[in-house]
C-alpha cells in the first residue's frame, strides 16, 4: 500500500490505496465527466505559495495496541481500563468538533482547534464508497500531524465493509467513530445513522467487529430513544461490544430541529452512570457557559458542538456571537474579533488544504449570515458566481467591511475559560 502526500504541512489524502472488495457498479459511484461537474464540486485552488505536486510517501505504521494485539476478546475489565487508558492518552479532551457533512473538513478543525477545540470528529463518510472508490477518499479525508486527536466516522450496515474502510484510516486517527445518530431521509433510504436503532443486532455486529479487529478504539455516536430504558439498554449493549467511547446527542430520531427541541441532558446524565467507558454530550452547546453547565449537569467526560460552531469557529475560546450576549447577566465586550476575520482565517487554511469549492461556499453562507442579512445584495452576488475564487472571496469581505458597522464577537469579561469536570 503506498500514499501521495503533497507538501502542504504535512496534508494526507488517501488516493493510492487498493480496495479490499470489488468495485460496486451502483450509480451512486458513477464519476462526473468534466463537462458535466460543477465547479463547486473541485478542489480550490492553491495559492502559489502552496506546491500541488504530489509526493511520495509510505503511511506511518499502524498505532501500537494499548494492551493487546487485536483478536483478543473484549470483554471484562480490560475492556473498561483499555478504554479510560487512552482517553487519558490522547489527554481527555472537553471540547470537541461533532461530525458534520460537508462542514467539519481539515481547514474548518484547524481554526476551531486555533480557537480552543481540544479535538475533532471528521464528516460522516460512507463506508462502502470510502473502500471502493479512491477519488472519494483523496477528496473527503485529508488529515495532518496537528490534526489530533481526530475521530474519523463512518457510516455503514455491513461489518466487512466498515472494517475495509475503517483499515485504511486507522494509522490516521484516535477512534474510529461508527454513525448511529443520522436522521436524515438519505440515512432511512441507505439504511444507517439513527434507524439502524431498529436493528440492534446489525449495531452489535459492526461495533464487535471493529474492536477486535483494529488497533485503535471504537467509538459511537447516537441519539436517544423515546424511552429512557431503551437508551440506558442501547448504551450498555453498545458498551459490551466493545465501544470504548459514547457520544449522546439528547434528541430522539424525530427531534431534527435542534431550535425546537431543547436536547434533553437528564438522558445524557443516566447513560453515563449507567455505564463504564467515556461518555461524551451533544445537545444546547451555545457558548462557554453552556459547556460548563453540561458537564456540571451530566458528568459527561466532554461535550460536542456543531450547528453553533458553524457560526462561531470560536466559542471553545470563551467567545460568543450577539445573540448569546443579549440577557447576559454580566458585563461583555467586545473582543476585537469577528466572524469576517474569522472567514479571512479559514479561507487562508484552505489555501493550505484544499477542499471542494462547495465546502468554502457553505462555511460563507453561515460565518456571514448576520453580515449578509444587513446587506442581502452581496450575498445574491455570492450565490451568482459560478465559479468562486479566493481572490473574488477576499474582495466580497472588504466589501462588507466598507459597507456595514462591524459585527463583534463578545468575549464576558469573567469567562470561566478553564473548565472544569467530576472526570471519571
């Protein structure tokens, strides 16, 4: 097996790497021909001073065991100290990137860890495509030395095939994360994310598969079900498979809109005492405050953000949007930074690692939201361009800057920055 890494920092793509299992013919892996792709769905183009030739380099070698070699069995209390063993290892982290389509790709993790994001999960990638189909892994993985730890998160409902996939991304990554909690309308037509939790046996097979079969953990990220003993019994079934780490989002498989439905941390706090491993809390995470109050509240071991983040890059910093300063019982300022600069800053990590334009185009539309709703014209002038550049980019934010008063982040001037948590 043999890997090009062009010299970018250190950027990783898996483009060279030869599938374990025949290539599906479904149309879902049908290539675009040039003339029929968008540009959005290419790679942005580098600066000049960005080399785009690749370079050869073997992978780094697998990561060692924590205590065994994998094919031991996992059960009893070696599986609870394995799991808390390296959880400590890679330094118990509290703030944390919740996976996001098309949203939580290398350049976004790298400004949200600038800004106090102690580790990341990557995009839902599909399992099956990721091991058969190397333009696929070349495009939707990169990876760097900084990027850890780094969760890396399939979705499946096949144990071969997640294991095919989850082998080729194993030296890259802390956990392989496994999506149990997708909602969305593709997840019932591919059947996986939240409605394999109507096949529980399917669940155990891909979690027992991959924990005795790769080096590093296993992890799950899941949503509730309507009732509670149903999710203490999930988790604990979950846990005797071998996952060594939970991520709970509080909202059940119905509950889509994370503004209607408040995430429910009193579910969250009965799974982690109900098991044994590392339980981390996804759900109502706005700013520092609410970060502090999770783990408070549930004795989570660290908690995700995601739809908030997307807004602010950096909340894990202490520092908030004005939405989240209104009724603020304490005196705010501002902090110097705001959502422009912190568009300027990820577009110049993109010129670093390349993403499709797409991705670019989606992070704009959401750090400028309040920017484009006082001036609706530039952001019809950003939807009409067919094909984006950095430098039309980086004239659309000077033109804002000129047009509108600035939109400040808030940063309270007696923000508990250090949080703190019960631990295990």
């Amino acid at each position: 097996m043999r890997m090009r890494l062009p010299p970018r920092k250190g950027l990783t793509r898996l483009p060279l790497l030869i599938p374990s299992r025949p290539v599906s013919s479904s149309p879902s892996m049908a290539v675009q021909s040039e003339e029929d792709r968008h540009p959005d769905d290419g790679l942005c183009s580098p600066s000049d001073r960005c080399s785009s030739s690749p370079a050869d380099q073997p992978p780094p070698p697998p990561p060692e065991p924590l205590s065994a070699s994998p094919g031991r069995l996992l059960d009893g209390e070696w599986r609870i100290e394995r799991a808390w063993a390296h959880w400590r290892k890679i330094g118990e982290p509290k703030t944390i990137v919740a996976p996001m389509v098309d949203n939580s790709e290398l350049p976004f993790r790298m400004l949200c860890r600038k800004y106090g994001a102690a580790a990341a999960y990557t995009p839902m990638l599909h399992s099956r495509i990721f091991s058969e189909n190397e333009k696929y892994r070349s495009v939707e993985f990169t990876t760097c030395k900084e990027d850890r730890p780094l969760f890396v998160q399939f979705c499946a409902n096949d144990p071969d095939v997640l294991l095919d996939a989850a082998r080729l991304v194993e030296p890259y990554c802390d956990y392989v994360d496994i999506n149990l909690g997708c909602p969305q309308r593709i997840a019932r037509r591919g059947n996986y994310g939240a409605f394999l939790m109507d096949n529980l046996p399917v669940i155990r097979s891909l979690v027992q598969n991959l924990a005795v079969n790769l080096h590093v953990p296993v992890s799950c990220k899941i949503r509730i079900f309507p009732r509670l003993q149903d999710t203490i019994a999930y988790a604990k079934m979950l846990e005797e498979a071998g996952c060594s780490l939970l991520a709970v989002h509080g909202r059940t498989r119905d509950e889509k809109d994370g503004k209607k439905h408040r995430a429910d941390w009193e579910v969250i706090k009965a799974v982690k005492r109900a098991v044994r491993i590392p339980v981390l809390a996804n759900g109502n995470i706005r700013h520092m405050d609410d970060v502090q109050s999770c783990l408070d509240h549930t004795g989570a071991d660290g908690v995700l953000s995601a739809e908030t983040l997307l807004e602010n890059p950096a909340l894990f910093a202490g520092f908030r949007t004005a939405e989240w300063r209104e009724g603020d019982g304490e005196m705010s300022q501002d902090c110097g930074l705001d959502q422009a600069e912190l568009l300027v800053e990820y577009l110049k990590l993109c010129e670093i690692y390349p993403v499709p334009w797409r991705i670019i185009r989606s992070h704009v539309h959401k750090l400028l939201g309040d920017w484009f709703r006082i001036h609706p014209e530039i952001r019809e002038e950003l939807n009409a361009q067919w094909k984006l550049t950095f430098e039309w980019l980086y004239g659309m934010v000077d033109r804002l800057r000129e047009k509108c008063e600035r939109i400040p982040l808030y940063e309270r001037t007696s923000s508990r920055i250090v949080i703190e948590s019960s631990g295990n």
